[in-house]
C-alpha cells in the first residue's frame, strides 16, 4: 500500500534551535517528494520538491535530503524563528498524475 | 504570483442543509482540485477537474459534488451536509503540464462546522 508516513506528530522547541522533521514513504514508483509548509488557518505552501536524483536541497533555512534506497526524507531547520510554527507536510506523487500521496505532518511550534 | 482564493473561511451549516464552498484562480490553470483536511490525516482528495466541465472523482467522492462551469472557478457541494462533513476543506489549482512535478496551490481553506 502508498503511504507516506511523517514524524514526529509534533514538535517544541526554543527559538534559535535546529530541527529535523522526518518522513517515510512506501509510494513506488517514485518520481518525486515534496514539503509543503502550512501555517494555522492557512493552505499549504510549498517549501521544496525533490527528484529521484537529487539528495541534498536547500531553500534559505530550511534543507531537504532524500534517500531514495532507505525511502526516507528530511527537512531540517536550521536557527528556527517563531514564524517557522507551522505544520510541515510531505507529499509523494503515486501512480497517476492527479493522485498524491499527503503525509499527516508534524506540527512545529517554536517557542521564545 | 499564483491566487487561490476560496469564498468563506469559516461557515456553520445545520444537518441537512445543501452547502456551497467556492474556489477561484487567477492562474488559467486548467487542473483543479478540492480536498478535506482532517486532524491526524492527510489531505484527502474528494474531485478533481482537469479542465471546464470535466470532473473526476478522488478517493472520497461520497455526498459530494461539483461544478466547474467556467475555468476559473470550482464549486464544491455539499447535497445534505451531515456532521461527519466538519472538516477544513481547501481548494487548489496546477497548471496541465503534464509533469508529475508540477506544483499544486492552495487556497487558504474553509473551516465547515456542521451542527
């Protein structure tokens, strides 16, 4: 069965810290993987995609690597900022082109 | 910049009642699409359309429709809204590339409450 499964559900941390979101994925073949940012009440924004190729990438603060053998993504955050709260959510494209496989995502809250 | 915008943020609807939740692009994209969000889940695909009048079921289509009558715009109806209808619903958009990599963008959601 495709699934993407995201860890932790949640997450606290102290501003100025780093941290890394996890997630696994089962979806074959695979194509690509993508995190999205969702900030409370708002719809998800996309932070980064990444290709079977790739296995390192970085949008300002916020890095993305891939294992395509272990079927394992990272986001990692580094010197977080309070606007970093938000959920973070990974997303697998699986068979068709309109079929996407959504993480549950884990829910970041940085704290001063 | 992309634009999604959806006609409500919040709405409270009684059991029963047929609801109407609107979703507008500025894009000229031809794929649209309409998905609950549900704590502890993932997005849910309830329909999509891939172009004017074209429609095509997600993996929860039950007690839902919708309409795409002009390429901008995607409605998405509630027949009789029932309880385990509360839900955050958001709509997006993507361009008909074709690629499997091609972004899709939200709309800020509709938080449905019904009683």
């Amino acid at each position: 069965k495709n699934q993407v499964e995201q860890s932790p559900q949640s997450l606290i941390i102290l501003e100025g810290k780093n941290c890394t979101l996890q997630c696994n994925y089962t979806v074959s073949p695979f194509s690509n993987l993508r995190w999205y940012k969702q900030d409370t009440g708002r719809g998800p924004v996309s932070l980064t995609i990444m290709t079977f190729s790739e296995n390192t990438k970085s949008n300002g603060r916020y890095t993305a690597t891939l294992d395509a053998d272990t079927k394992q993504s990272s986001l990692h955050i580094t010197a977080s900022q309070l606007s970093d709260s938000a959920s973070y959510i990974c997303v697998v494209p699986s068979g068709g082109y309109n079929k996407l496989i959504f993480g549950a995502g884990t829910r970041l809250a940085v704290h001063p | 910049d992309v634009k999604v915008t959806q006609s409500s943020r919040y709405l409270v609807k009684r059991t029963g009642e047929k609801v109407f939740l609107e979703c507008v692009q500025d894009m000229d994209h031809e794929n649209m699409f309409w998905y609950r969000q549900d704590p502890g889940l993932g997005l849910r695909l309830i329909y999509f359309s891939y172009d004017v009048k074209m429609k095509e079921k997600g993996d929860i289509p039950e007690g839902y429709s919708v309409s795409r009558e002009k390429k901008e715009r995607f409605s998405l109806i509630l027949e009789s809204a029932s309880t385990n209808q509360t839900s955050m619903y958001l709509c997006a958009s993507r361009e008909a590339s074709g690629r499997a990599q091609e972004t899709q963008y939200f709309g800020p959601g509709t938080r449905l409450l019904v009683l």
